[in-house]
C-alpha cells in the first residue's frame, strides 16, 4: 500500500502525522483487515522518516487496537468483526451457526491426537481405567476473521481418530449415531492470553469469553467436554428469558 508518492498529512509531530496517514489507508482500503503492515524499515524509507518514528506511529496504533503484533511475524491491520448474536437455548454446532447466518466456516487446526486423559476430562467424560482422550483444537474462522478457538475432548471409543471430523464435528457425531442432544454451558470473562491473542487477531489483553460445554447422549452418557475461547469484541450470548411459576 506504500506505492506511489507518500504525502503525510501535516500537523503536530510527525508520529502523528504517519499515524494519520496509516489510519486512512485503512479506511480507504489500501490495506485491508488482517493485512501485513510493510516493515518498520520501508516504511521509514518509503515515508521519508525516521525508524523512531515509524515504530512510535506503529506502537500508537496498536495501543489503539487498530494494529496488531504477532511475534516473529509482523503487524497486521486488526480485524474488526461484526458483532454475531448467538442463542443460548438451542444445542447447535459451530458450522450451523455460520450456515445459519449465510457464513463460510473454515477451521485451522491447532492440536489433535489421542492423550492420556487428565482427571477433569477422566471425571467429566466417564473414561475407564486406561482409556485414552481424543483432544481437538481448532481456530473458527468465518472467511478469514478467526472468531473462536475451541478445544475438545471426546473418549476415544467415540472419537478413535482426530480425523474423523472432517470439517464438523457434530456432522461426524450425528452420522455415527452419537449427536449431543443436551448440554451445560458455562460462560465466563477472561482476558486473552497472548498466545490465543494473536491466533484471534485481537491485540493483547483484549476481552474475551471462556465457554465449557459439556454434552449428553439420550443415554445420559457424557460425550464431548469442549473449552472454547469466543471473542468478546464480537459476540452476543442471547437467551429469552419467561417469567418463572
Ligand atoms: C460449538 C460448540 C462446541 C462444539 C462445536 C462443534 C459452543 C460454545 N461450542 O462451537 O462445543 O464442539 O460447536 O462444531 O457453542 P462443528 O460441528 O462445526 O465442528
């Protein structure tokens, strides 16, 4: 975006001015949400001021949260999500909200395999003596604005193989007879680590939400202990509430 002669508005200092002048692009659409920022280093050269200035523009910017950093990788323009209401009295998977909403749905797989379970996933799923735990995180993306990161724990006499799930894991679950048809959600406010900061493309520190959900067969037979991270500068949790007898 730092093609052609650069004109910095003038006014006030000059990290001030290169701030404004980065802020536009944004807004032009120059550069665009999730976008690599040039180096530190072409753009001092590109806007004819010092590295100093550049990185005290840049350290505003992300101060502001319309830039991010990711460690090792560079900065980004932030991506400003439109804010998503999500029901909390229906039982439905990720990709069915997405589809619900005329969304694409894309995951990024964090983690997946089979684990020696620890004592809250032994609990919570009803393991036997030995059994392992099949563990699944994934990023949520609809197109490429991450939205959650969600961990999963199944037994892995339900779950034998990661892969399985292809793209949904409820799809997989009600096409081998095992959908969830009950659950208790927890929701509480966390603050983002840094880690899950970058992956949500969020600045550090930011808000966020931390969901349990524990999910039941007909049976009663705990099935999936799944612990998400949603972004608070994007979701709605959403429930009617009756007045009680
Ligand atoms: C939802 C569930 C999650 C479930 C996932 C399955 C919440 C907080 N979490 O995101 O527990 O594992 O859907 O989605 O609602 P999938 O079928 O698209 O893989």
């Amino acid at each position: 975006f730092t093609d052609g002669p650069v004109v910095l508005p003038l006014g006030g200092p000059l990290y001030l001015q290169l701030k404004r002048w980065i802020e536009d692009a944004i807004k032009r659409g120059a550069i665009n949400p999730g976008d690599a920022l040039p180096s530190e280093r072409d753009l001092a050269i590109k806007t004819d001021v010092s590295r100093v200035t550049v990185r005290k523009a840049v350290q505003q910017l992300v101060q502001d949260g319309v830039l991010v950093q990711r460690h090792g990788s560079g900065t980004f323009v932030a991506q400003q999500a439109q804010r998503v209401e999500q029901s909390l009295s229906q039982l439905t998977s990720f990709t069915e909200d997405m589809a619900r909403r005329g969304m694409a749905v894309r995951a990024e797989w964090l983690d997946r395999g089979l684990y020696h379970p620890s004592t809250e996933e032994t609990v919570i799923l009803g393991l036997g003596a030995g059994e392992q735990v099949t563990r699944i995180a994934r990023l949520r993306l609809s197109e490429d604005t991450p939205l959650a990161i969600e961990r999963a724990s199944l037994s892995s006499s339900i779950l034998p193989d990661p892969d399985l799930i292809g793209d949904s894991l409820y799809k997989h679950l009600e096409k081998s007879g095992n959908r969830p048809v009950r659950a208790i959600q927890r929701i509480r406010a966390a603050n983002l680590s840094d880690a899950d900061a970058h992956l949500l493309l969020v600045p550090v520190g930011s808000a966020g939400l931390f969901i349990e959900r524990i999910s039941y067969l007909p049976s009663g037979r705990a099935i999936e202990f799944t612990r998400s991270i949603y972004r608070g500068d994007t979701y709605d949790f959403v429930a009617e509430l009756r007045l009680g007898d």
